[in-house]
C-alpha cells in the first residue's frame, strides 16, 4: 500500500512506478474492482484556504468529508450538492474524502436545482499518469480561461490522474427547511406534482418520491430552503397550486426534515436487503416508464423523477430492461459474480473512442485505477 | 497580431476545395467572393481582421459533418462561427481558413416543460430561447449582454455568463447535452434530457474549449420558470474598500441576489454624462438585484440594506417599482455606450477572489497612471469577474499597443491574486499569449492533449488559446506523425 504525504511525493510515486494502482479516498463509494498496488490518498489533508465572503473552500484531496463539513458549519455554510453517504447501503466503513466525492462526482438531491458536485468545483490539481502535476481553474467562480477539465475530473474516477487538492464553491446553510409531504401517489402522478413544483417559480431544491416510504406507505417530497417567511410564503403557494395531488402536509422541524433528506440522499430505503442496487438517470417524465419495465421492486425516485435507486434480482440487467430509453444506468451494489452487467453503462462507439484516447493521454502506461469505467488503454496501442 | 502563415497547398486548392463543399450544401451556401467573405473578416473584437479563404452557411448537422468531412481531407483549417460576437477573436479567420457559420440554424427542435428543458439548433440566439418559452413562463438563464444577437453555438463554445449568473450559474451549468460534428465528420451525442454523464464528463470539456473540439449544432438547455418579481437598491459609498466589504458581508449572510454590479468613479461619472441616470457622485456604486414575490423582495432588500448601513453608505436608494428599477439599471447598461461616446475603448475580463477587490482597484490605478490611460470599472462584483475599461486612442500610432500593455499588466494582476485571464469572455487571440502567466506548460500540454484527441490534425479554429509556440509543432504536423 502506497499512501503519499504530499503532491510531489505522489507525482514521484506514479513517475516511477511500472505497476498499476488501486486508487482510493477513503473507499465509501468505490464503484468496482480495480487490480494493483492500493494508493490512499488520506494522507493529503489540510484545508489550505476558507474565504466564506468569497464562497470559497480549498482542501487537500484526501480531507476528509466530516472535518470539511464541520469548518463551513462554523460559518453557516455548507458544500450544496449533498454528497451521498453510500457506507450503509454498500456496507463500507471508513471516513469520506473529498477527493473521493470529487473523483465520483457524488451528488444528491439538490442536484436538481442547483447543480452537483462538478458544477460546484473551481478548481483541480492532480497527478496524471506519467507523474506530471496538472493544475486547472483556480478558485473563482468565474473563469473560462482554458479547457475545462475541472468537470473532466469530476466524475472520473480516479481514471485520468489522482486528485492532490480541490476548490469548491460553497453556500450559505439556510435559515429555514420546509418540505411538502403528499402520500399515497402513483409513480405517475408523484412525477406530475414534482414537474409542476420544479416548473413553478418557488425555488424547489429537491423533489423525491419513494414507492415505500418509513411507515410502508408511498410518499412525495418537495423540499423549499430560505429564509422562515419566504419558505412559509412559498410553502403554501405551492400547497395551493399542488391541492389536486390529495392532502399535503407542510412540514418544517429542522431535525425531521434533515433526516428525510438524508434518507433520500444516501439511498436509505434499499440499505440491508437482498439484491442488486442500480441507479438510473433518465429524464424525469420517463422515470414512470422505468418503473413500469422493471420487475416488481421498490423504486426511489429523485430529482423530480429522473434519478432513480432500484433494487432488482441478482444479475438482473437494468439496461438490457430499459433498451431504447435515453439516458444511464449504474450499478452501484451487485454480488459480483463475472457473468453480471458491468458496472458502469457503455458508451457509443464514437464517445468510447474519445474516452479511450483522452485516458491514453493522460495515463499512456495503464497505471491509474485499470479496468474501471470501460476499457483501460490497451498495452499494445501504445 | 500574430497568425499562422496560410498553407499555400490550401490557398491552391481553393477553386477544387470550393467545388467539393458546393457539391455538398445548397445554392448560395458557399461564399468564396473576395467582396463577400470579408463579412466574416472579424468578430466584435474588430482591432484585428482576416478575410476568410471562404464561409459556408450549413443548414443541417449532416450538412455540417459534410463540410468537416471535405475540410479534414484536405486540410482545411476551420473557423467555426456563432453570430460573430466574441469580444476575444474567438472567430477571427485565417486566410486559408473556412469560416463555418451555423446562423442559417436556428430551429426549436423540441420544447418540454415537464422535464424542464429545450433543445435548439445552435445558430439560435440566446434571447429567442427565452423568446419560445416565455409566454409559458419560463426563460433560459445564462444572459450575455450580447444576448439580443449571439448564439448559442457561441455560448457553448464560449461558456458564456452574464449578470445573472451569480444564481443562476453560466452556460455549463444549464447545458443538458449535445450533438456535436468532430472535425474528421463523426456525429456524436452527448447527454439529453437526463442529468449527468455516464462516462467521463465530456460535455463539460467541450463547453467553454473555444470551438476548437467540434461544430455544435444542436443543444438541450435547461430552462426555469420565472420569477414572481425582481428589483434592485442601489448603494453608494466613499471608498472602494468599504464597497467591498459590503459585498462580502452580503454573500455572508445568506442573501443570493441574482446580481452585485459594482461601479467606480471613472465609470459612475461617464455613465451620469451620458445616461442621466441620477446616480450619485460618489467613489462606488453597487447596485444589488433580488427575486421573489413583492414580500420576500421587501425582505431581502430591508436586510440588504440593514448590512450596507453598517458601512456608512452615502446614498441608498431601494427601487419600489418597475420604472424605479429601471432608473437604476438604465446607467449600469448603458456602461459600454458611455465609454464608446468619450473614446476608443478595450474591455478586459479578469476575475479575482473579492476579498482582493479593494488592493485591484488599487494596483488598477496605479497602473492607469503609469500609462498614462484612463482606465473605467464595472463589474459583476458577486463572482468577482471585473471588466475594467481601458480608455485609448486608436488613431495615435502605437495607441493600440500601449493600451494592450496595460492590458496584459492587469490580468497579470488578476493572476497575482488568486484570480484567471478571463471569466466570461474567453482566451481566443486577445489572451492567448497570456495563458503561460496562469498555467504551467505541463498544464497547457493537458490541456492541448485533449484537442489531440478530438482533432489529431490540429485543424479547427487552431490558432486560438494557445500561444502558437506552444502548438506550432502540433499544427504543421510535426508531432503527431501525420
């Protein structure tokens, strides 16, 4: 195990190096089995500048999740995207970095509205596979100077270069959480309601409906954040404009609320059960039709509908189910066994090959986590 | 400034190369005149021009992969063009250059407010976006001020911003996905009306790559519902440092306006002069914009207004109405006007981390005096993205190039800071020798290798980003074996 303590450590590491390695933060989301020589990255911590007037946060990558979240709440602020927490569902233990959630691009149910993780990250600086040390962005929220490969690496997994620090934008934690709670809805007609909220002009910043809810029955949440008065104003605006959906309950305890969203984040409904884990995007109107050609299951659906946690037999091929629909598809938690569909969803033939030459460019020799995300480049391409 | 000498093998070629792309398009689509072309001799950033050898007008993406196809064998380089806007030359042609203009497509492809999205063809300006969704209630978010005339193929390339996008965020963050012709032909599609990628976020990198990836003709843009209402207050002080300082405490306190302008003396007092606008002769000016119903307005601005007290404002005027706001806004926008009335001008693009704001302004001022020019700010200060203008005459000899020195020592200074060379604008000509003050050369070859990948041959819009010493071996050929 190899787990450097600086950036130009790790570059000398990876120059040096003939054999692969395994890459990982601290492991509670890796997606996958990758051969070689495991690298941590947890070694790489420290946040290196917290500017709350600006919005801006730099960090080592290997911070860890938990530390990074307790300096912005001393400044009530927050990262917005709401990483998952995916230890419970895939049963991992270990503490979260934030290279790792960068690496996986690991965004929740604000994502809908205000954007996930890449749409939040400034900046980047990493290892590629050749041992160069690769800065990109900055830490400002406006910056087009150059190609943009801060959203490249969000995302990839550890496949392009190992991430030694990254720069996020982040927000202030609001003062208020409302949430509209509607019970009993069909998949169809939770997605009608979402549609309508997240199509009206009251700001929804989550939408998530969930086939069995805490008590087994169905339920629908639409979240509102701000300040008290304008939540409440907005709160029952909506109520008004959602009342053909049935009776909706406006709930708005900070802990009750929170821990819903959490629940909904980290995939909660599936946690200790028998199956295989897929997580599909779609677009949000044909999340309904995903829910009616997979076997009989218990479906969460967020982001209005278009994000959706199944849990289907195992083995059981989400794609091959969900053929002719656009959009992806992810296996997040599966027994593993060598006949099962892949993890990640394939790419077109065209969109393959670019894939493929921008991670030969950027690891000629095969070293940064093989075999993850399709094919790995190919020894004898070179 | 500096262009790559024209292939002569092209410049020879031209009557064949002309036929073969007129054998592809429809009557009139190909314009290889000498009069005509010169309509694509520059964009808006109009100090430097270049005839292209030809334009064509695609109305089609099979249209589109069949020029690219056509000018990739026979090595062609190609300009891609939106509506010409670019204020960084982003389309400015070589002489052996065809300029590829998507104008002639500009349909409503497909329209869906339950998934909240659009897809347009991407010669479409920005403002007819919101123009197909407004009556509905919706609007597309990113807002150039160019919005009236440039295209979408442009903001994507460009990754365009505007003053909303403090909230909102830029043209990355509401672009869905993509159909996109590479320079060898190759159609490819990426992302829709789902979000995310399932692979590597390619539709990230080639958002903002400066149209040197691929010709977008189609795009699936997110839209939103409009507001309930917006209006602004507008806030005057002595100094700049307190200015700053006010803006910093309003991100702090959990206010998300959809703008914070900022505007100094210079730019204050031109503004006055030209517009009438009544706004107050003082050092800087903020106007801050906020949205909600008439009661979430009220209360953003009383606490707004609550924080810019604490700093002992000399003026602060909260807008009641539409036609207040107006009033307020009217000298803001008519910023760029004002300074055209008084002189030749150039707008610089840099961003920086706010809290540096007062010691730019500063370093700004003095550098003005150094060189002997005026120089006017205005600027969206929430994100930092400052547009000094940099007053000058064009008509003086070496006018042009000393107004570009002091250019270049300002977005040095952005650098300095923490900041970039451009924040909403682009790199293009204007800033491509600049890019080694931000970047390493490690950085810039990363960067370069991924047009390597996506055009081997180095053909599409190849003298932009880059400074040509760095891509000199790569576009004659000389690294990649071809």
């Amino acid at each position: 195990m190899v787990a450097p303590t600086n950036e130009a450590e790790l570059a000398d590491v990876i120059a040096a190096s003939k054999q692969a390695f395994s890459i990982k933060g601290g492991g509670t989301r890796t997606l996958g089995t990758t051969m070689g020589i495991p690298m941590e990255t947890q070694a790489l911590t420290g946040v290196e500048l917290y500017d709350p007037g600006a919005l801006t946060v730099v960090a080592k990558a290997g911070t860890s999740l938990d530390d990074l979240h307790s300096i912005l709440a001393a400044d009530h602020q927050r990262l917005a995207f709401e990483p998952p927490d995916l230890r419970a569902l895939l049963g991992r233990d270990g503490l979260s970095t934030i290279g790792g959630v960068v690496a996986a691009n690991a965004s929740g149910p604000r994502r809908i509205q205000g954007g996930a993780c890449r749409d939040y990250l400034l900046g980047v600086r990493f290892v590629d596979g050749t041992g160069r040390i690769v800065k990109n962005g900055g830490r400002v929220m406006k910056n087009v100077t150059g190609y943009d490969l801060v959203k490249l690496m969000a995302g990839s997994h550890g496949t392009l270069g190992v991430l030694s620090e990254v720069s996020l934008k982040v927000l202030p934690i609001p003062e208020q959480v409302g949430v509209l709670l509607i019970e009993g809805l069909r998949p169809d007609q939770a997605v009608s309601a979402m549609s309508m909220a997240l199509g009206s002009p009251f700001d929804v910043t989550g939408a998530a409906h969930t086939t069995k809810g805490l008590d087994g029955d169905p339920v629908t949440m639409i979240r509102l954040e701000g300040f008290e008065n304008s939540v409440r104003y907005r709160a029952e605006a909506l109520r008004d404009k959602l009342i053909e959906f049935g009776d909706i309950h406006i709930e708005t305890d900070a802990v009750k609320t929170a821990a819903g969203w959490a629940w909904v984040r980290d995939a909660a409904m599936h946690v200790g059960l028998p199956g295989d884990v897929w997580r599909i995007s779609v677009a949000p109107k044909d999340g309904p039709v995903v829910a009616a050609l997979l076997p009989d299951t218990e479906i969460q659906f967020d982001w209005g509908g278009g994000l959706l946690w199944a849990r289907v037999p195992d083995g059981f091929d989400v794609r091959a189910a969900l053929t002719g629909l656009k959009g992806h598809a992810t296996r997040i938690k599966g027994a593993g066994t060598p006949q099962d569909p892949s993890v990640f969803a394939p790419e077109s033939a065209p969109v393959a090959a670019l894939t493929a030459g921008i991670r030969k460019q950027f690891d000629p020799k095969g070293l940064l986590n093989p075999g993850l995300m399709g094919a790995a480049p190919s020894r004898k391409e070179q | 400034m500096e262009m790559p000498h024209p292939n002569k093998e092209v410049l020879e070629n031209k009557a064949r190369i002309v036929r073969r792309l007129q054998s592809v398009l429809s009557d009139g689509a190909v314009i290889s005149d000498a009069v005509e072309t010169r309509a694509y001799e520059c964009d808006a950033l109009t100090a430097y021009k270049c005839p292209p050898m030809a334009a064509v007008l695609p109305t089609s993406t099979q249209e589109v992969a069949d020029v690219l196809r056509i000018c990739h064998e026979e090595n062609v380089p190609v300009v891609p063009r939106g509506s010409g806007t670019s204020l960084a030359g982003g389309a400015l042609p070589t002489e052996d250059c065809v300029i590829l203009g998507v104008a002639r497509m500009n349909a409503v492809l497909d329209t869906d407010y339950e998934n909240r999205t659009i897809t347009v063809q991407s010669g479409r300006t920005n403002l007819s976006v919101t123009g197909a969704v407004e009556e509905d209630g919706f609007f597309y978010a990113p807002d150039p001020s160019s919005q009236l005339a440039c295209a979408i193929a442009g903001n994507v390339a460009m990754n365009s911003g505007g003053a909303h996008c403090l909230k909102y965020g830029v043209t990355t963050n509401n672009l869905m996905g993509v159909v996109m012709v590479q320079m060898d032909g190759t159609v490819i599609e990426l992302g829709g009306e789902y979000l995310d990628a399932p692979g590597l976020d390619l539709l990230g990198v080639i958002c903002g790559s400066e149209g040197q990836l691929g010709v977008v003709t189609e795009a699936t843009l997110r839209i939103l519902h409009k507001p309930e209402g917006a209006r602004p207050v507008l806030i005057g002080y002595d100094s700049n440092e307190v200015a700053g300082a006010c803006v910093s405490d309003i991100i702090r306190a959990g206010v998300l306006p959809v703008a914070i302008e900022f505007m100094d003396r210079p730019c204050i007092r031109a503004c006055e002069a030209f517009a009438g606008a009544g706004y107050p002769d003082c050092e800087a000016l903020l106007i801050v914009e906020v949205e909600g119903s008439d009661a979430e307005i009220d209360a953003q601005l009383a606490l707004i207004i609550e924080i810019a007290r604490k700093h002992n404002p000399i003026e602060v005027r909260e807008a009641r109405d539409a036609d207040e706001a107006g009033r307020i806004w009217l000298g803001r926008k008519s910023a760029f006007g004002a300074m055209g009335q008084i002189n030749d001008y150039m707008c610089l693009d840099g961003t920086i981390p706010v809290s540096s704001l007062p010691y730019v302004l500063r370093r700004i001022e003095e550098l003005s005096a150094d060189y002997g020019l005026a120089v006017a700010n205005v600027f969206h200060a929430g994100d930092g993205n400052m547009h000094p203008l940099i007053l000058f005459d064009a008509n003086k000899p070496g006018g042009l190039e000393l107004c570009e020195a002091l250019g270049a020592d300002i977005l040095k200074l952005c650098v300095e800071v923490g900041g970039c060379l451009t924040g909403e604008h682009g790199v293009g000509v204007e800033k491509r020798d600049l890019m080694l003050v931000q970047y390493t050369a490690d950085d810039l070859e990363a960067q370069m290798s991924i047009k390597d990948v996506f055009d081997s041959k180095w053909l599409m819009n190849p003298a932009k980003v880059f400074p040509l010493s760095e891509t000199e071996a790569r576009r004659t050929g000389a690294t990649l074996g071809h």
